[in-house]
C-alpha cells in the first residue's frame, strides 16, 4: 500500500453505515453481490471479484480506503476494479468501508 494511504483512519461513526449500504448498493454489487460475497451479476470477470465478507476481516480501514479509492486495474492485483476516487467523495468511500465493517 502507498504511504500516502498507510495512516488513513475512518473518520465517520456507526451512522455512516446506512449510507454506506445506499453506495455499496449503487457502486458495488454488480461485481461484489448483494451480500459482499464477490457474487455478482457480472459473473464472468476474471479473476473474480473478492469476497468482501473474508476480506474485510483480514485488512485495515486505509488498506480498504486505498483499493476503493484507487482500484485494482494494476500490479499485483490485474483486476478489473475500477478507481472510484473521481465518482466517490473521501465520505463516500468512509461510509462504505462503515458498511463493510458492519457486515457479517
């Protein structure tokens, strides 16, 4: 992770969580699926989308900040994640890491 990301800590409170779910509806679950598990309608991309569920527990807050912000259409990861920083605000991306955080 670029250093520019590693000391980002989620401002936002628990009451970003329903307007997390409201973005990660609108700008997630083609790929990611209803329920974060990387089933999505668009099943065919390859590799397939993370299980947002198993990752969540193994990464930070800025890590997560970072692969929303930036994507992941780069080394390592050749995904086809698209960068959401010029679609989401800094909030937006907060609120769907609070939504991503509050899932089970």
């Amino acid at each position: 992770m670029p250093a520019e990301f590693a000391a980002k800590v989620n401002p936002l409170t628990a009451s970003a969580i329903s307007d997390g779910k409201a973005e990660y509806e609108a700008s997630c679950t083609t790929c990611h699926g209803d329920k974060a598990d990387g089933n999505g309608r668009n099943s065919s991309i390859t590799p397939k989308p993370s299980n947002l569920l198993q990752s969540v527990k193994e990464v930070s807050d800025a890590y997560l900040y970072w692969r929303i912000s930036e994507g992941g259409r780069f080394a390592p990861f050749n995904s086809r994640m698209p960068g959401f920083k010029g679609e989401l605000s800094e909030e937006n991306i907060w609120q769907v890491i609070s939504y991503l955080r509050s899932l089970k």
